[in-house]
C-alpha cells in the first residue's frame, strides 16, 4: 500500500476539482490564449484518470507560470526557466507521480533552453507544454527567442535581426519522444494532445501556441488553424523522424508567413523512458524513494558497513 | 627511533602518486600508528609537480607538519620541456628539485637515478645542499629494478621498499595490503619489486641516518578516511538518498562516492547539465519527499544561487556542500582557500535563511554534515558544509567504532495522512502549508505530493498560508518574519541540546586568543599546544557554526581574551568581518594572520605570527602570509 494515497485512486473525476474553489481567479487578459491551456488540463486529467493530489504541476516565471495558482492539484511555481530540472526530479523521487511541467516560450527555450534540451534527451517521462505566444507577455511585450525576425518591440526598436528558434525541430533533435503543437484556439484538439501527452511514456513537448491579445495583437491570433493529421494537404508518418523533421521544418517557416500548422509531429512509443532505462542500469530503486521514508520495514544502510575498505 | 615521520611522495600527475601513499599511509596506520595525509597537486591531466605527504607518529596528528623528513622522489614520466628556458622549467628533475626547500635538517632522499640524469642532480647543487644540511642522499635505479622484475609503472613500489629498508619497517602491512589490491602477475611482480629494493638497499648502503618509522599501537581498529568520505557516509547515514551534481573539483570527490555507494542503497544520483539544474534536482527530489542533497566548488556554487533562494522562499529542505578552492573566478583549481564565507553566507537575493557548518576535521564533516541535514528537514531550509579542497582530500585515521550509531531517515517536519487530516485547511480544502499561526519554533509543517488533503503551491512569489501569490502587507511581514527568526529557533536548540560544534583548545586561562575556522583548525591547534609548551600562554578556538552564528560562545571567548589573532586561508579576513558583523565589536581586538598562497598554513607559520604580533611588531613574517592589522591600529 502506498504512504501516498492520493495516488492512483480509483474514482469518478470532475473536472470541477481542479478549479480552485475560493480565489485567486486567473488575472490573465481577456481573450489571452494561456486560458486555453488551463481548459484543456482540466478537461485531460479527469478523462487520463488522474485526481487533483496525485498531480505535481510545476512552472516557471511568466504568465504562463500562473497556472498552477489555477489548477487546483499540488503545485511548485519555481524561478525563471527552472521548471523542468525540478519537476524531472521529482518524478525521480515518486516515479508515481503525474508531473507536468508548464512556461512560456522565453522560459523553456531562452533562459531554460539547456535544461529544455538535457530533459528532452534524457526523455525523462513527464509532460511539458510550452506557452508559445512569440513574445514576452508579463514584462510588456519584448522580444522572445521565437518573436519572428524583424519583431519590433521596445527592447528591438530596429526590428529583431534574430531567426526565431525552431521549439519542434530543438525538441525533436534534443530527443523527446512525443512531440505537438496545438493552439488554444483549437481546444478540441488542444484537451486531445494534452491527454495523450500525459499518457505517453517519455518526455512529451507541446507547443502550444497562446496568442497574446495584449502585446502581440496585430500578430498572431492563430487562426485559421490547420490540423496536420485531418488536411489532406499533408501526409507525413508520425513515427518516422525523417518525415517528422520535414514536416516540423515546414510548419516552423510558415508559421510566419500566417499559416499555422497544427497537430501531432512525432511520437516514439517504443524508446523506454529515462525512468525505465535508469531502472534497467539498477540505479533507480523498484519502490518510489519517496516512499521508503514512510515504510516502517525498511532496512537503512549505513556507512559503518562501508568502513572495511578503509581499514 | 623517532618522534615522527613526515614522509613525501613526488613526482608526476598520471604516475601513481595517490594510490601509493593511501596504501603505505594505511601500512603506518595498521603499524599503530596516527596517519594524517596532505595532497598537493597541480591543475593538471599529466605530469607537473605533485606530492603526498604522510605524516604519522604515536600521537594524535591532525595537521601537516613543519617541513618533512623523508623524500621519495619519483621520477616525471609525463615531464615536459627538459629546458631550463622554458616555460615550465626542466620538468624531470621537479620531483627533486621542488622539494628541497621544506626537507628538514638530516632528513633523508630517495631519487630515481634510472629516471634523472646526473648533469640534472649536478646542476642543483644537491651534494652540497644535501652537506650543509646533513641530508641522507640515496640514489636508487627504481626504474630499473622495476623493469627487471616487472614493468616500468611498478616504480612506485621499489621506492616502497627502499623507504622501508630505510625506516627499517616490517613488510608485513605493506605485502597485505597489495595483496587486497591485486592479484595474480601484478601481484607477483610487485611482491618481488618489494622484496629486491628492500634486500638492495639494505645490502648497498650503510645507515648513518637516525631516522626511524616510529611505534605505536591502536586499543580499537582504525580507518583512514578523507573529509570528503566522512560528508558522504554523513549524508548516508542522515539517510539521505539522492544526489544530483556536475563535475568540479574538488567538491567532485563527494559526488563521486555517493554515486558509486547509491546504486546500492536504492538511491538515486543524477548528473545533470549544469549547477543550476544540480541544485534545482536536489530541490525538486526534496519537494516530492526524497532526502536530498547537491553541491559544487565556488564557480559551480555560483550557478546555485537561485535554486538556493527559491529553496529558502519556499522553505524546502535542501543540504548543500560547498568545496573551496582559490579563487577569484578559476582561481587556482586544486589549491585550498578560505574564499567563499561571505559568499556562501549571502549569496541569492533578499534576507537569507540558511544554516551553515564550517567542519574543520573528518570528525566534524562527518557530524556536521548529519547535522546539516537534521537542522534543514526539522526546520524546512538549506543548509551548507563549507569546506575546503584541503579537508576534502587529506586522509587520516579514524577509530571504526565512530561510525558505529544509527541512521537517522527521519523527515523532520513532514505530516503523514492522519495528521494532515486534522491540519488547518482553507475553504476550499487546500492545507495551509504555510500557517503562520502556531508555528512551534517558526516552522509550519509540510504535506509531499501525492498524499491526500496535502495540497498546496510552493512559490518563490511571497505567499498567503496556503501557498497563493501574495503581496498583503501584513501577510509579508508575518511570513517573512517566520522565515528568518527559524534562526534563532536554530541557535537556540544548537545551544540547549547538543554539544558545541566549536572546538576550544589551549591554555583556559591565557588572556591570548587563536581562533581560526574550517580546515586550518588542525594547523592551529598545534601551534597553540608548541606556544603553550614554549611558555607563552594562549587559548585557541576553531567555529563551525557560521550561521547561525554562535554569538554567546564567542563573545565569551573574545570577553575572556586581551588580543585575538584570526587565522585563515583568504585575503580579506572575510571570519573576521563575520565576527565583527555579528557581535558588533571586538574589531580593536582582533588582528589577521591570512594566507592565500594556495597552501594550507604550517603549524611554524601560525607561531611566527603570534611572535610577530605579540613580541617584535617591527618584523614582517618570514613566511608567505599577511597580517591585517586590528581595527584602529
């Protein structure tokens, strides 16, 4: 039995749960896309069965660090770009966990850029999505890693001389192993990807486009979405890297020419994740660790066993 | 027979330096003998100037000595540049000419003729040199006599048994623990390396030298450890169980042992991609219930500052170590420093709370670093060892019975299921983590995800008790207010329930003062004891306790006191400004002795100051150290 009993209970969900039932009420902007992220959680969870306490949502800094003061589960609001190595950790420590990690586009692929690729190539087995709104929201609208070139903002008075970054062709290069972008104008299949993100085995990127009707509004409002799996314009094989890199190159460039390509791009069932792949070398223990600090049973090493070497 | 031996090892980086002094320093300790070793090596893959010193004798040692007395001189096999112009000098003949300056007077010499030419032992002067101090020279075909019976590498070992036959040691203790090493061939060859350079040497050459291995006997089993063991098997025995770290020297050596002891012990040891993520991992394994730890040297601490804040802010339990090293920047890699206090004190932005333990023997390390994570998981903050690259790699002996007492897995304070249920929630049922209201010693206690009724967010924002973003004023100053006072909850129970973590040596009643801090503590000691014996009187004191600091027991001992000299390894008498910072005083009263040369202080050094500072203020010390005045002088 497990010391953690919020953990995979068996019961009916509702999604009103993980809706704070007193204050705060989200102080995102009106029409702001982040709130199409907190749908689509609260929408995923209760259908993936997970109940709010055996939840760990983890963000970082920005607007979209916000949303675990909306998602009623346990919650860690960390520092600027930190979300996954803290998040990934605690998955390490209670593999029981559903650990999801959430920033925005300058947290996860500027300041948290090498934690994105490391927690990417190791395929640690949680889920990420990314608040991609081209744009730093919460400082008034500078420049973000994926502002498209030429982006004027107070910060770039000239225009940005920069080539956004590619978040797809990073992630899928870096090694995770389910990889979507989806937009928070499109909640169907926005509460979709979010569930199979959480139950894919490995490290699951989404970037989710979250337009910011205060300081991108001429941009972007993402609309019309295209869904990549539903045209019969694009025809790509979703477990082939090859393809999927293609496709994933050719969304990223037409994204700034007004063409917002959406859907599922990568997903690699059968590479284990690093949980698994850590287990399998025995430096990960069968029990949680987490769990052996509540069971009275267990035998606890210590270094006076260790002192022949010394001797 | 003699009082002590000091016996040097020389030579390259790569050549087998280390491994050969642990094990002949393991040889003296199960001779019966007190073992304290000293590494001194360049930042370097191959090759440059390294040595080991171990220094034994039928007394508690815990320092390096004045000097030495025995020099085995191994050749450089990975020497470069044999010029005198260049840059790095003539590297062959390092390993000798290096170590000529602290040879003491009718010290002895072992070198390897098979590896230094003659022209190079001419051009050093050393018949002379070696006249005037009534030195022992032995010129030895080490090179060649392992060649004979093996290969070249087992060079080391001939030196091992010239040392022996020199020191008229039994081969006993030395065979045994070669054959724990190896087996088979080696074995065999090394076996006899051994036996011919001790046959050789007693063979070819008369004794006129007076040194001796001394003699000793231990009442208990005894184990050499290093300070870096001693903060692991703390660690493991806190039961703490999950590391994450990036490679720096010399904080890499704790890493390393947890690492490789973990995989037993259902722990978990990340190597992560930088010190931000280290520190982060250690924070977020804490967050979900594991006893967790990281740490790095000054540069990599760096990098931690912020995962250490939002560790503060969020009041989670986290134990760091911090392994100095010279500095600024890069500094000097592998040389000691006392550096980084006024660093690892503050670093992170606001009012900090965090405990830190400034160890200054393997005893301490050890202790302190259970303690370190005791104090963080009852009080729900970090808590840092400070430490030095000089504590991290020096061995010595410890008795085995130490180490003998229970681990102590506990999670401080950390509700289970049943008491969460009946904790304070707010209306819509999350637990108020963060309850200002009867915090028993400012701590409110936590909940871990995935228990049931224990939700909550943790936030580096300032926030209400139940974990939400806040910036009421009144809920500020309480939660603020909590938050640093755990500190003197901390001094408090640090002086009402355990032993002091300072150590008080010396004369009680002189009205002359040594207090030092950290890894220089040993040095200290010994000279306070030769002034005591000398006829001066002096009391001295070593701090652990850095923060909290330990504000009764040093105005005691600053009261009870005329004068004070600090000593330690940095420019800036950083100690020294923490004492005056906390007690507000005392700043006429104490005057400097610092070194930062990258070499630990010799016992000499610190009672030259002394004579300096008390008798002949006119003089300047011989030695590569500084004074810095008291205040007003």
């Amino acid at each position: 039995m497990s010391a953690f009993n919020a953990i995979g209970e068996e019961r009916e969900i509702d999604r009103d749960e993980f809706t704070p039932g007193v204050e705060p009420q989200p102080t995102w902007c009106p029409g702001c896309g982040d709130f199409g992220v907190l749908k689509s959680l609260k929408q995923a969870l209760p259908e993936v069965g997970k109940t709010p306490e055996e939840v760990l949502t983890v963000t970082g800094i920005g607007c979209s660090g916000k949303l675990n003061s909306y998602l009623d589960t346990y919650g860690f609001h960390t520092i600027h770009g930190r979300s996954l190595p803290v998040a990934r950790a605690a998955k390490l420590a209670n593999t029981d966990l559903e650990v999801i990690a959430a920033g925005g586009d300058g947290d996860g692929y500027g300041i948290g850029g090498n934690h994105f690729i490391h927690t990417a190539r190791e395929n640690h087995d949680m889920t990420y999505i990314v608040f991609n709104n081209e744009i730093f929201g919460l400082t008034k609208g500078q420049t973000s890693p994926t502002s498209p070139k030429g982006h004027k903002s107070k910060t770039q008075p000239s225009g940005s001389a920069k080539t956004p970054l590619r978040p797809l062709s990073l992630s899928l290069n870096a090694g995770a192993s389910y990889i979507a972008r989806t937009a928070a104008v499109n909640p169907n299949q926005a509460k979709e990807i979010i569930a199979e993100a959480i139950e894919h085995d490995g490290f699951a990127h989404v970037d989710f486009l979250t337009q910011c009707p205060t300081w991108n509004k001429d941009a972007r409002q993402y609309v019309p979405y295209i869904d990549v799996q539903e045209s019969d314009d694009y025809d790509f094989d979703v477990t082939d890297r090859r393809e999927a890199a293609e496709m994933m190159y050719e969304t990223e460039d037409v994204l700034n020419e007004g063409t917002v390509l959406t859907g599922r791009y990568y997903v690699d069932e059968d590479r284990p994740s690093y949980q698994e792949e850590k287990a399998a070398v025995g430096e990960l223990p069968e029990q949680p660790l987490a769990e052996r600090y509540f069971d009275e049973d267990a035998e606890w090493e210590r270094s006076y066993d260790l002192l022949e070497r010394h001797t | 027979m003699s009082d002590e031996l000091i016996w040097r090892i020389a030579g390259g980086s790569g050549d087998g330096i280390d491994s050969t002094s642990q094990n002949f320093a393991k040889a003296l300790m199960r001779s019966g003998l007190d073992v304290f070793t000293h590494r001194h090596y360049p930042s370097r893959i191959r090759g440059g100037h390294t040595y080991v010193e171990i220094r034994a004798a039928d007394r508690e040692v815990q320092s390096r000595g004045d000097g030495y007395n025995f020099l085995l001189s191994l050749g450089d096999s990975f020497a470069r540049n044999p010029q005198e112009e260049a840059y790095y000098g003539n590297e062959e003949i390092k390993p000798l000419s290096e170590n000529l300056d602290d040879l003491r007077e009718g010290g002895i010499i072992v070198y390897d003729e098979g590896l230094v030419s003659e022209e190079d032992v001419e051009a050093i002067d050393l018949e002379a040199r070696a006249e005037e101090n009534d030195w022992h020279v032995f010129p030895m075909d080490l090179r060649g006599l392992a060649r004979e019976h093996g290969r070249e590498v087992m060079r080391n070992t001939a030196g091992v048994g010239v040392t022996a036959a020199l020191l008229d040691m039994d081969l006993e203790h030395i065979e045994d623990l070669m054959s724990d090493a190896m087996g088979g061939d080696v074995l065999e060859a090394n076996l006899e390396i051994l036996h011919e350079a001790y046959e050789t040497t007693r063979e070819e050459y008369e004794f006129e030298h007076e040194l001796r291995a001394p003699e000793g006997s231990h009442e208990t089993e005894q184990a050499l450890l290093s300070g870096s063991n001693a903060i692991a098997y703390g660690a493991i025995d806190a039961g703490c169980r999950f590391i994450a770290g990036y490679p720096m020297t010399p904080w890499t050596d704790v890493f390393t042992i947890l690492a490789q002891n973990f995989p037993d012990m259902g722990g978990v040891s990340e190597q992560v991609e930088d010190e931000i993520a280290a520190a982060a991992l250690a924070l977020g394994a804490s967050h979900a219930g594991a006893k967790a730890m990281s740490g790095s040297s000054g540069g990599g601490f760096a990098l931690m500052s912020e995962p250490l804040g939002l560790a503060e802010m969020t009041e989670t339990p986290l134990v760091l170590v911090e392994s100095m090293r010279a500095g600024p920047s890069t500094g000097m890699p592998t040389k000691p420093e006392q550096g980084d206090l006024e660093f690892v004190l503050y670093t992170s932005q606001g009012d900090s709370s965090r405990v830190v333990f400034a160890p200054s023997s393997i005893e301490e390390a050890y202790e302190q670093t259970r303690l370190a994570f005791e104090i963080a998981w009852d009080y729900q903050l970090p808590a840092i060892v400070i430490y030095d690259q000089k504590l991290s790699g020096e061995n010595k002996n410890v008795d085995v019975e130490f180490f003998d007492r229970e681990p102590e897995p506990d999670l401080g304070a950390t509700l289970t299921e049943d008491e969460l249920a009946e904790a304070a929630h707010d209306a819509s049922g999350k637990f108020k983590r963060f309850n200002y209201e009867d915090a028993e010693n400012n701590v409110a206690p936590r909940s871990l995800p995935g228990q049931k009724g224990g939700r909550y967010l943790a936030t580096g924002n300032e926030h209400s008790p139940v974990g939400h973003i806040s910036e009421d004023p009144d809920n500020r100053v309480a939660q603020m207010t909590r938050r640093i006072e755990k500190l003197d909850s901390i001094r408090a129970e640090l002086d009402e329930e355990h032993d002091s973590n300072q150590t008080y040596f010396g004369d009680e009643t002189a009205d002359y003062g040594i207090i030092t801090w950290g890894s220089s503590h040993g040095a200290v000691n010994e000279a306070v004891e030769r002034l005591n014996e000398n006829g001066h009187s002096v009391k001295g004191v070593s701090v652990s306790d850095m923060m909290p600091f330990p504000e009764a027991e040093m105005t005691e001992f600053l009261e009870s006191v005329d004068e004070a000299m600090v000593v330690e390894m940095n420019a800036t008498a950083q100690f020294r400004g923490l004492i005056q910072k906390e007690l507000g005083r005392y700043g006429e009263k104490m005057t400097s002795l610092l070194k930062y040369n990258g070499n630990p202080f010799e016992p000499a050094e610190i009672v030259e100051g002394y004579e300096v500072n008390v008798a002949d203020e006119d003089r300047q010390p011989t030695a590569q150290v500084r004074i810095e005045p008291a205040a007003g002088d």
